[in-house]
C-alpha cells in the first residue's frame, strides 16, 4: 500500500503508509519534524482505520502507542 498523507487533521503526523516484509507487517509514521517511526506487526485493518479516522495523531495514540513495538529510524 501506498503513503497516505491526506487531511490528516494532526499537529504531529506528516504522513503514514502501510507495508509488508515477508510475513511482517509495518505501519510507517512520518511526523512534521521529519522522525520516522516503524511499528511493527500492525494489522492492516488498523492501517484502514487510521485512513479514516477523525485524526491521525489521535489515533496513534489511542491505537498504537503503547500498544505495538516500534523502530525509530
């Protein structure tokens, strides 16, 4: 899946995007001041809600943060 930057209605997210590496999967987080965090084995269906969701940054931290283990890079 592609990157997702629409109207994302956050002071902290910049973009997200989905991805698969074997039989892991990998919710990518790109924040406004240019960090980037993996989290990994994140379901899809949680990639598909967050595209919907009222708004990104609370989403992340009421879904992910916390919740799935993660790679800053």
């Amino acid at each position: 899946m592609g990157r997702y930057g629409g109207d994302l209605r956050s002071s902290w997210i910049e973009s997200f995007s989905f991805s698969e590496a074997g039989a892991r999967e990998i919710l990518t987080v790109v924040t406004k001041v240019g960090e980037t965090y993996k989290y990994l084995d994140v379901p899809r269906d949680i990639y598909k809600k967050m595209t919907t969701s009222e708004s990104a940054g609370k989403f992340h931290n009421s879904t992910l943060r916390g919740k799935y283990t993660f790679v800053k890079v």
